[in-house]
C-alpha cells in the first residue's frame, strides 16, 4: 500500500486511493492546463503579453475588455467541454466495455445535436437559453435509449453497437441538416456554427449555465470510485461481493449521457475527445477510476484548448473551429483502435 495515498471519510462511505505516481503526473497535469489556459488568454488575432494576463488576473489591465469579456469566458468554455467530453468517453468505454466508445462515434452526442437544434429553432425565442443544456441532454438520452435497444440480441457486442450507433448518427445529422437549410438564414448561421464545434462566441452566461453542471456531474461520477474498481475484476466477482452491477451501470451511463449532452449544449459538435482522452489516460496513469476520472478531465481539457489555440491562431485572421482539428486528429486514432482491435470484435 506504500504506493498510494488513501482517502476517506470518517465514515468510511467514500474512499478513494491515488497512486503516488500518478498523483505527480495528475500534478504535471494540471500545471500544463495553467501553462494552456495563460497561452489562450495571450494569444488570438492580436497578442497580448503574459506580463499584461496575469495583470488582468490579479487587477485590472489595459486589455480588460479582450481578455475578461472576449477570451476568458471562451478558455473557461472550452476547459469545461473538455472535461465532460473526456470524462464522458471514460464512463462510456469501461460500461460498454469497448475501446472505441466515444458519445461522438456511439451517436449520443448526434442525439444532443437534435435536442440542442430543436431548441434553437423552435424555443430560443420562446424559452431562456438557460434550459439549452437540458434539452440537449435529453436528445442524447432518447438516443441512447433507441441505440441500446436497437443494438440489443441477446445481449449487446462491442461491433454491434458501434455500427448502431454509426447509423443513428448519420440519422441525426440529417434531421439537423434537414432544420438547418428550412430554417431562417439567422437561425441557420447559429445551427451550422454550432455544429461546426467552435468555441467562438462563447460569454459569461453560458459559462455560469454549464460551470455547475459540468464539474457537479465530474464530482458525481467520483463516488463510484469504488464500485468500478471492484467491477474491473469481473461481474462476477462484483455481484459476489454484493455490488447491484445492473443499476450502478445504469447511473454511469446516465452520467456519461449526461456529461456528454451537457459539453456539447453550447460549443457544438468538438468531436473525438471522448475517444482520446481516456486512453491517454490509461496509458500515463494508474487504473484506479479516480486517477481516470480526474486524468481524463485534464487531458480532455488541453485537447480542446489546444485545439482552440491552433483555430484562433493558425489561420489568421480566419477563426476556425476547433472541431475541424480534434476530428484531424482523432480519425487516425479511431482507425489505429480499429485495426488493433479487429479481432476482439465480434
């Protein structure tokens, strides 16, 4: 037990263990999420130097309007999608047990698409944007409900769900194009920016909307801390040491839906970082599903930030999506998951 550090209450109801090295590394982590976060305040379509970022840190700076009312709610945005990406990915391929569970390739966040466009066409006028990640959420709970029981035959294979959810996904984008090109040229602008995955426009009320729920559902997913470990060791041996695995597997899907539905209300369709960042994440740290959990937040969180970087700054004075970049780089990946795995699909 030397090389981990044990959390728990007093109770004993919550404990949680981290490995000491992958305590430092979760460390290295989150400076280099700092490192991100100060680059993306400095850079854009005019730089601004770090002296003058951390001035407007701490006090008030020359640039307060760029940085406080342009920037800092895109950077806070884009960390927050990031983390409930990646740690929706994470929930998502230990429950279904596959490699290449992401909400994007599944299909719940295409379901999202539907929940999230639907509002902005027939209820933005109607109803506050305050209940946009509602209704997002619950397009990928419908659709998540209608994947697993399409992908349902005496029980559910890994390759069997992903063309499932391959198919629904093209459905919803569809029925997304289908509301863009009908709707009204204002309207439409906002669905295909939307769907484009850019962190563009982003501002303070949308931050406040998606700051509580994002790291509440991250905390939430934290208590099961536990039950997964056991779970790794087989469902067996799970339901052997009393674990009710059907319904804990049910609340974490619920979470990762959640998640998922949640990250993409207001920054759109960033794909591919609920694939990444899991496996970076068990590749540098240990298996315990905290260290996961937290390691996935991060990573998934300098994916999208970093690709906001390159939007902002590569093509100037273009802003381009930061989706364009996280699908660069994650079709390689799925197709490297692909082919590795060939043979455990069946």
């Amino acid at each position: 037990m030397g090389d981990f550090y044990t959390i728990r209450s007093k109770n004993d109801k919550i404990s949680m263990q981290f490995h000491k090295k992958s305590l430092f590394i979760l460390i290295c982590l989150l400076l280099l999420t700092v490192v991100f976060f100060i680059i993306s305040l400095s850079a854009g379509s005019s730089y601004i130097p770090v002296g003058a970022v951390f001035q407007e840190l701490f006090s008030e700076s020359d640039y307060t309007f760029i940085l406080h009312e342009l920037r800092m709610p895109r950077v806070i945005m884009g960390f927050l999608v990031g983390a409930g990406l990646g740690v929706s990915g994470l929930i998502l391929q230990g429950m279904i047990r596959n490699p290449l569970g992401s909400p994007d390739i599944v299909g719940v966040t295409g379901g999202a698409s539907v929940g999230a466009v639907l509002f902005i066409v027939f209820l933005l006028g109607e109803m506050s944007v305050n209940w946009l990640p509602l209704a997002s959420i619950i397009g990928a709970a419908v659709t998540s409900a209608i994947i697993y029981l399409l992908s349902w035959s005496n029980g559910v294979t890994p390759m069997r769900l992903i063309l499932i959810g391959i198919g629904i996904s093209a459905l919803t984008n569809a029925i997304v194009t289908m509301f863009m090109v009908s709707s009204e040229s204002a309207i439409a602008s906002k669905v295909y920016l939307w769907l484009t995955g850019s962190l563009y426009g982003a501002n303070w009320q949308e931050v406040i909307i998606l700051l509580p729920i994002i790291l509440t559902l991250i905390f939430l997913s934290l208590f099961f801390t536990g039950i997964v470990n056991v779970k790794q060791l087989g469902d067996d041996i799970a339901i052997g040491m009393g674990v009710r695995v059907q319904f804990f597997r049910f609340l974490l899907l619920a979470l990762s839906v959640a998640l998922a539905g949640a990250a993409v209300s207001f920054a759109g369709g960033i794909a591919f970082v609920g694939l990444i960042a899991p496996h970076i994440a068990r590749i540098i740290l240990h298996k315990s599903f905290a260290n996961l959990v937290v390691g996935s937040a991060l990573i998934g969180s300098l994916i999208v930030m970093g690709a906001d970087i390159i939007a902002r700054t590569a093509f100037l004075p273009s802003d381009i999506p930061a989706g364009v970049f996280t699908a660069g780089i994650g079709v390689p990946f799925f197709i490297y998951l692909l082919y590795r795995n060939r043979k455990g699909f069946r």
